[in-house]
C-alpha cells in the first residue's frame, strides 16, 4: 500500500470509529468491489455500508485500489487455513 492509499484507509476507517457517515460515504467509490476473508465479495457502496454496519471498524486491507480518490476495491486479508501440525 503506498502512502496516498494509505492516507485514504486511514481516513476511512478513523471516519468508521467516530462514527461519521457521510465521511465513509464519501470515502467509498460507488462501484466499490469489497472482498471479505472469506474470499466473497460485496459489490456497490449500499451493500457494503449495510455490510459493515454490524461490524465495526475493519480491519486494514490485504490490498486497496483508489479510482478518484475513494476506495474503489478492497481486498481483506484472507482467512488461510490452518497447517497441519508436525508430527
């Protein structure tokens, strides 16, 4: 993630913890593609915010792509499985 990236995932999710909607409106592409641990996607700025309003504040992305300045697509780290243990 570079810096402007990282400038606007701070924003974003400092907007989440106060609490201000229209910050994490505005920081959302409305064509956003958001995809979960699970590997499932979400896709449009309704759907996610409905998403993540049960949630809380996510957790930083895996990987993150601005288009015009807003999060347009955000990968979540990825929930690996577990390794088997050594014998």
């Amino acid at each position: 993630m570079d810096e402007v990236e990282r400038r606007v995932v701070d924003h974003f999710r400092d907007a989440m913890a106060a609490g201000d909607a229209e910050a994490v409106r505005l920081a959302l592409h409305p064509y956003l593609h958001w995809t979960e641990p699970s590997g499932s996607v979400v896709r449009g700025r309704v759907n996610v915010l409905a998403a993540l309003s049960t949630g809380g504040v996510p957790a930083l992305p895996g990987s993150v792509e601005l288009r015009d300045g807003q999060i347009y697509r955000w990968v979540c780290e990825s929930v690996g499985e577990e390794e088997p243990l050594a014998e």
